[in-house]
C-alpha cells in the first residue's frame, strides 16, 4: 500500500529549528568534535575583530559545568534595530542564520567566519547562551535559552568605561544534542588557540580552565609564524639557523610564508586562509611550491652546483626536509574540496608565487653558506629518488599478487571488493598461523611480519623500499608509493594492526603507524587503519571464560562475582598463545571483537610526536619518558 503524500506533510522550520533538526549540517557532529566547534564559532568572531585590526585580547574560560565563556575587547557588536529583521542588532546575530558584518558591508574586510551562521547556530545547540556587549560607556545584555529563544529583549544593565569595548558570550551546550559528551577537552582547546595566536601575530590569546584541576595558558606570539615554525623544528637538526620568513601583498590579497629546513627525510607544509587550516592544499600552497622548485633550480644552475647534463630537482626533492607555514589573507576566499579546506581563487596562484619567488631568490643570493646547503640535501634526495624509483619497480602489485606469494607471506581473501576486504598485519608467523585459521577467508586477509620493521623516521624512501616487510606491504595494499600513490587502488576497507599486548607489539605497533603516516598518510587521513585490542586478562571461573580488555574492565568484571568464587586470572602476553578459535571471538570476529580507529586530528601534533619518539634527536625522546614513566602500568620486565 502506498504512503500518502500531501501538502500537510511540507513542513516549514521556523527560526533556528533547521539547525537543531540537522545539527551536522551546520557544524559537521554532535561528537566531541562538534562540541569544540561551538567554541571555535565564537572565538573565530572575535579573531575578525582583531583581523578588522580592533582587538588585542581574547580570554576563553571553561568555566565549572562545562560553560564556556568567551571575552575579548574589540569594538563591540553593534545594539541598534537592524532595519532588515526589526530586532536589535544582537538579537538579530544570534537568532537569524546568514546574518552578520561578512558580507561585504565594510565591517570586515577579512574573515575567518565566513558564512554568518556562527553565532546564531552555537545559540540553536545550547541549552542557554548569554551576551553582554560593552559600548558607548554602556553594559548591554541579552540571554537566550532552549535552543536561542530571547528570554527578554536587549537591555543596558550597567555603565562602564567610555573607552571600554568588546563582547563577552558565555554559553553551556545542549545536552539533549550532544548525547555523547559536553566535557571539553583542555589540550584540544589549547592547540587550536595557539595556533590562532601563531597565525596573527601580537594577538594575545588566554586560555583558563575553572573545573577541578585548574589550569591556564597564555599564547601571545610576535614573531607570528616565524616561532609556529621554530615550535615545530624544536625536536629536529636544523640545518640553517634562522627561520625565513616572506611576506608581500597584491590586490588586497596577503601572503605570509616562514620556513626552515631539517635533517628529516619528510616535509611539514601547513596552509591557512584566513586562519582556517587549509590541510587539502590549494592555490596558495601551490604557487608557493611551484615557485620553490623553480628558484632552486635556478640558482642551482647558475652556480653551477647543478650541472648542464643534471636531470632538474623535482617538487618532492626540494621539499626533503622542510618545514614551512603559508599563510594567506583574503577578503572573499573560495573553498572547495571533499571537506571545504582547499582553497580554489585562481588568482592567488600567480600571487603567491610571485611573493614568495622574489623573497627565496633574495633570501639565496644573500645567504650562499645557507643555499648551499639547501641545494646538497635537495640533490641527495634526487639521488635517493631514482635509488628509490628502481626498488619500487619491485614493489607494483600484479594482478594474481604472485610477487607477495612468492614470498609466501600474504594470505589473501577472496573476494575483490576493497569495501568488505580487511587484512590483519600480525605479529609473528606463530599469531599469523592462529589467524589465517580463525579468520573469515572470504573478507579478511592475513598479512604476519617476522620481526620487526624499518624505523622510516630515520630512512629515506629507498632504502625503505630494500626492506622485505616494507615491500611487501607495499604491494599488498595496492595504492603503490611516493608520486605514484593512489588511494582509490586501495584494496582493502581496513588495515587492522594486531600485536601482542606488551611492549615489543606496542613497538612493533609504533614502527607501523610511523610507516603508514611518513608513506601512507592519505590511508591514515581516510580512516582505513586500526589496531586490534586484544584482550589483556582471562578470567576463568567455574566452567566460564572471560576475556577482558584492561585493568579497567578487569576490576569492573571482578565486581559482578561472589566473593567465594573461585578464579585464575591470567595475563594474556602473546596472540601466539590463543587458538584459531580464541583467536577469533576476542580480536577477529565483527561481531565481537573492539578495534581502534587510528585517526590525525591534528597532523602537526602528530608530526612532532613522530619525530619526538622516532628521529635520531635522542633528547626530546629521553625526556619524553623521564616526564612520563610515572604514568606506566603493565610494564614488562
């Protein structure tokens, strides 16, 4: 029977309704990601402020019950009737979407909120939301409750200094709308903030937190992204001391660039507009790269460090080992991209790499020691390129995977469809043999390593490529490497890493995900790695076997028994001791088993991370664990 379908079925939503009905639309989750981004809404308003060349402090206070406050002393939001709605100006902001000072009005010439949505959806997602406005010697108030209803109209409650300006909007997010949490997480608030105060230098930003254990943060950077980059060589060999940094402007358009290489194999390039991370590149970034390559090769050239018969530097070599921060102001930027963050403006391509060309030429020419430098690594990495290029002849997969077979190692599956395939990298050919028993041959592939891999922090591409682990994973996932990486020749939905729970797996687990992050980190970003949580305890009791995950779940279930009850709890060490049976109910079956989806929220906290942990710099790395061996349980002996 079918389904009426009439009029009365049209609704209209109201107000900010939508917003409540479709909280993604607006702000992407409900999860903890959503969560921080109402903050980032409110802050990015006040970061225009001081864009708009109005603001020198911004506070962000988590206050007790997870309140939010957010204070800075810019101009103050207008208090007048908005001719357009008949409410007050600040009603107006935080009850009508699309509606603010961004679209050309003249209050802001750049902006990092760019769509009007800001204000007005973080008071849709809180349970109340107040604004206090302090201008023309005036306090001015208005609060709004369930989900941005006005309790009262606009009012003045107080006096205040005639010179005394700004906005203070303090909020508590709706419970009802983020089911999964309202706790706000300090270290994730942290780096973004100071972040904003690398990218707009003079721009002091404080961050508190009022909840049990107090804490508080104050970023204020002059030197803007000239210290964003000496923060993120702090664990690297440098090897010239000072950060370059470029800037110029041209129709309105600014660009700022800072750079510094390192003795790392990688390159950290990070690109913003307008303060919003452009982590999918764009026409900044690339005409920032097109104009490195060709100066390079230029003076190269013509100082004859290049030779005549020299194949010419590629992108890839001359970016061994830099790290740089590109930052591009832009009154009406246009994003694209699977996730909006690539920024598409033609026009800033030729901008970009005429900026950046005349300052790196200037930069050459006055600084030969340094260049020199520069242009050797760039023509090892040539080197180490075509060494590379030769090895990954070894490495392209054919269709029936008989390089993998040769070398007996892969268990494939049998079906062709990447997005029901998984392969389980294991650990050892004894935990390999249980899995290729246990596992459903149809979906899931079994990949053991013997040993452990190649640290590629400290290795260039090719002499990765002469490792036989290396290699063969490689040819397995199908995408190949380098400038010949695919993500859509992906062959399998999920790479699981699986190894024992002590702390040879946990390192052979670390050795994989710096692999995969260096040579693979568009499978990372894609959320196609995981790592099985094998179980660390058995209990027995009775004719009962529980496995459980960790100490946590170990006491928890403890507490469900009789005191009387008689158990031998065992730590399980090695996945070689289970059975293709045990196996299978504790890490391998979809129905039971908990993986780990391995995720880089923040590449650059990542990237240094990596390097702390895994580069040749033993110091960051000892004292890395000096501050955190007070925090390990379970260690082996």
């Amino acid at each position: 029977m079918k389904e009426e379908y009439n009029d009365s079925d049209i609704q209209v939503l109201e107000g900010l309704e939508a917003v409540r009905k479709r909280p993604g639309m607006y702000i992407g989750t409900t999860s903890e990601r959503g969560l921080h981004h109402l903050v980032w809404e409110i802050v990015d308003n006040s970061v225009d402020e001081a864009l708009a060349g109005y603001c020198d402090d911004i506070e962000v206070i988590i206050e007790k019950n997870n309140v939010i406050t957010v204070r800075d002393d810019g101009r103050g939001m207008p208090t007048g009737i908005n001719t357009k709605t008949g409410l007050s100006t600040i009603e107006t902001i935080f009850t009508v979407l699309h509606a603010g000072g961004k679209f050309g009005g003249g209050g802001y010439k750049v902006s990092g909120g760019l769509h009007g949505v800001g204000a007005s959806v973080v008071n849709a997602l809180s349970s109340w939301l107040e604004v206090r406005v302090y201008r023309d010697g005036h306090v001015y108030f208005q609060r709004f409750e369930n989900g941005g209803h006005p309790v009262d109209e606009l009012k003045i409650i107080d006096e205040c200094d005639p010179d005394r300006t700004g906005t203070t909007v303090t909020f508590k997010a709706d419970p009802t709308i983020f089911k999964e949490t309202t706790v706000y997480d300090y270290e994730t608030l942290a780096t973004r903030l100071e972040e904003l105060a690398f990218l707009n230098k003079g721009l002091r930003i404080i961050l508190q937190d009022l909840r049990e254990d107090e804490k508080r943060d104050e970023f204020l950077y002059n030197g803007g992204i000239i210290e964003f980059v000496n923060k993120l060589n702090k664990n690297k060999k440098v090897i010239h001391d000072e950060v370059v940094y470029v800037e110029g402007k041209e129709d309105n358009i600014s660009l700022e660039v800072a750079f510094q290489y390192n003795e790392d194999y990688s390159s950290s390039i990070y690109s913003f507009t307008n303060n919003i991370s452009t982590y999918e590149g764009g026409t900044h970034e690339d005409g920032v790269k097109r104009a490195l390559t060709r100066i390079i090769n230029n003076y190269a050239k013509n100082n004859k460090i290049l030779k005549d018969n020299d194949d010419p530097l590629t992108g890839d070599d001359v970016r061994e080992g830099l790290t740089m921060i590109i930052s591009c102001k832009h009154p009406d930027p246009q994003f694209e991209g699977q996730t909006k963050t690539k920024l598409g403006n033609a026009e800033v391509r030729k901008i970009a790499d005429d900026v950046f060309s005349s300052g790196l030429e200037r930069f050459l020419l006055e600084n030969p020691d340094e260049a020199k430098k520069i242009i050797e690594k760039s023509m090892t990495a040539s080197r180490a390129r075509l060494a590379a290029k030769k090895a990954r002849e070894l490495t392209r997969r054919k269709g029936d995977l008989d390089i993998t077979n040769f070398y007996g190692k892969l268990s494939d599956c049998k079906s062709k469809d990447p997005s029901e395939c998984e392969i389980f990298i294991v650990e050892g050919d004894s935990a390999g043999g249980s899995a290729i028993k246990g596992r459903n041959s149809m979906t899931q592939a079994i990949l053991p390593l013997r040993g452990k891999i190649l640290n590629v922090e400290k290795a260039r591409l090719d002499r990765a490529l002469g490792n036989e682990e290396i290699r063969t994973i490689i040819t397995a996932f199908g995408t190949g490497i380098g400038d010949e990486f695919d993500l859509s020749k992906l062959r399998y939905d999920k790479i699981i890493i699986m190894t024992d729970a002590d702390v040879d797996g946990a390192h052979i687990r670390v050795l994989l995900l710096t692999l995969f992050y260096r040579f693979f980190r568009p499978i990372v970003e894609a959320g196609h790695v995981y790592a099985a949580q094998p179980p660390l305890f058995c209990v027995k009791h009775g004719q009962t076997i529980k496995y459980v995950l960790d100490q946590r779940e170990l006491d928890e279930y403890l507490a469900t028994l009789k005191p009387e009850t008689k158990r031998d709890i065992l730590r399980m060490k090695g996945l070689g001791e289970m059975d293709a049976e045990e196996l299978n109910e504790t890490t391998m079956d979809i129905e039971k088993r908990v993986l780990r989806r391995i995720t880089v929220e923040d590449a650059r906290a990542a990237d240094e991370v990596f390097s702390k942990l895994m580069g040749d710099d033993v110091e960051p790395r000892k004292k890395f664990i000096e501050e955190n061996a007070t925090f390990v349980q379970n260690l082996d002996a």
